[in-house]
C-alpha cells in the first residue's frame, strides 16, 4: 500500500509540474522553439527577454555558439517564432533592489551566477540608490550598465 501511495503521490507531482511550465502559443516554429530552447532552459527563461527580431537573431546565435545544434531551417523557423510571439515590447524596466535573478538576466543581460550573486550580495548589503552603487557592487561591468541604464530602476 504504501509504495502505491508513493508511485501515486509521484505521479501527482510530476502532473502538477508539467501543467505548472508555461505553454508556448501555438504556431510555426513552436515545435522546434521547443526543441531547441528546452534542451538547456527552462521555457519561461528562454522566452523571458522580449526583443525584436536583432535581439533574438543575437541570442540565438550567441546559443549556437555555446553549442546549440540546429539546421538552418530550424534556426529561421525558432527566430520568426520568437520574433513574432514574444517581440520587444515597451522598454523592460528593473528594480535592482527588489528584482528577482531571471528579472536581471533578461533585464539586463546578466549571467545567471552574476545575477545568482548579485542578489545574495544585496540582501546582505541592502538597497542601493543609484547607478553608481550598483557600478561598484562585486561582479557588475560599469559599460553594460551604462547600455542599459535607461531600464535600471532603484525604487
């Protein structure tokens, strides 16, 4: 009895996790979106930077060169999905004090262990209340921060 409760509880689990990831909308280059992108993220992180098609040609390449294996017709197909279903909209802004590590990765073009340690380095250090702070907090490149001040927020 208690291993049927046990493979029924994992079963639930597993049920609950797979309905909990978010759907992709339907269309062309869904499948191979899928296929591509789920190979190393999680779908919500691939999909999470809106950009124009630039953006997404840039970080599909950028996949390609960390090892991301596609044909040439895939990489069309993932890049007129992504543009046309998740296109850059209203400029991302970020709270730096309060944002989430995926918040500054697709905000701000971070690495995941740079934004990972960006936000324990906070809540040990406390809110910051300016650009030039956030410069000399540990890890952070003042040029990229520069790019992108006009979507970095401190309240």
């Amino acid at each position: 009895m208690k291993k049927i409760m046990k493979l029924l509880g994992c079963a639930l689990f597993c049920a609950l996790t797979i309905a909990a990831q978010p759907q992709l909308p339907e269309g062309r280059g869904k499948a191979e979106a899928e296929k591509l992108c789920k190979g190393c993220h999680e779908i919500s992180r691939s999909v999470a930077p809106r950009q124009d098609r630039g953006g997404w040609y840039n970080t599909m390449s950028k996949m390609a060169a960390f090892g991301m294996k596609s044909t040439p017709a895939e990489f069309a197909a993932v890049l007129e999905y992504l543009s046309k279903n998740y296109p850059a909209g209203d400029l991302l802004r970020v709270n730096v004090n309060t944002a989430r590590a995926i918040d500054l990765e697709s905000v701000l073009s971070m690495r995941r262990s740079q934004a990972r340690a960006f936000v324990e380095w906070r809540e040990k250090n406390g809110p910051l209340k300016s650009l030039d702070e956030l410069k000399k907090a540990p890890g952070m490149d003042p040029a990229k921060l520069d790019a992108k001040k006009d979507r970095i927020q401190f309240e």
